[in-house]
C-alpha cells in the first residue's frame, strides 16, 4: 500500500475550539477510510503545520484517493481552525515527492 502525508498550515483556532481538536480532527477524517501510521505537528517559519501519515490501499489510482482525502481532512479541519496550504506527498524510492495540490 502506498504511503501518503497530508502538510496543512494551521493560521489559527475558530472560536470555542482547543489546540488539540485541529489534530484530533485531522486523523478521524483520514482515518475513516485510510490506516493513519503517524501524526505531527511542526512550526515552519512561525506557522503551525501539522502531518498525517496514511496508508492507501492499491485501487488502480491511490494518488487520486489520497488526494480526495486530504482535501476532505482539510474540509473537517476548517470547521476547527483557519487553514493554508495543503500538501500532499507519496513516499516514492524512499523519498516523498509532492502531488499536485487539491
């Protein structure tokens, strides 16, 4: 199974909501139909980005699949936070290399 990161910059919280429902929400988007194998969260040059590693199973276009995901994980992470720059990477030959962004 190929192995995916979804890269989002958090910009802040939405009212009523604590630092730990942006990860929280993260995984359980992606973790409903995926393997989530790591989660992180990162400050590049001052902005949060938090990463979600996940598994998606061969279907004949899993870069598609991962990529429909990660949009879906960030459309669950904006009703939490303010969110920038989604990436999403595919672990090739032992590197991670870039898809094309949702």
């Amino acid at each position: 199974m190929p192995s995916y990161r979804a890269q989002l910059n958090i910009m802040g919280l939405r009212p009523g909501h604590v630092p730990e429902a942006v990860m929280d929400t993260a995984v359980a988007s992606l973790a409903t139909g995926h393997h989530v194998d790591a989660n992180q969260l990162d400050v590049v040059a001052g902005v949060p980005r938090i990463t979600v590693r996940y598994t998606v199973e061969e279907d004949g276009n899993p870069d598609a699949r991962a990529v429909s995901s990660a949009a879906a994980m960030r459309a669950a992470v904006e009703n939490v936070a303010v969110t920038e720059k989604l990436v999403v990477l595919r672990r090739t030959k032992g590197r991670w290399i870039a898809l094309r962004r949702p």
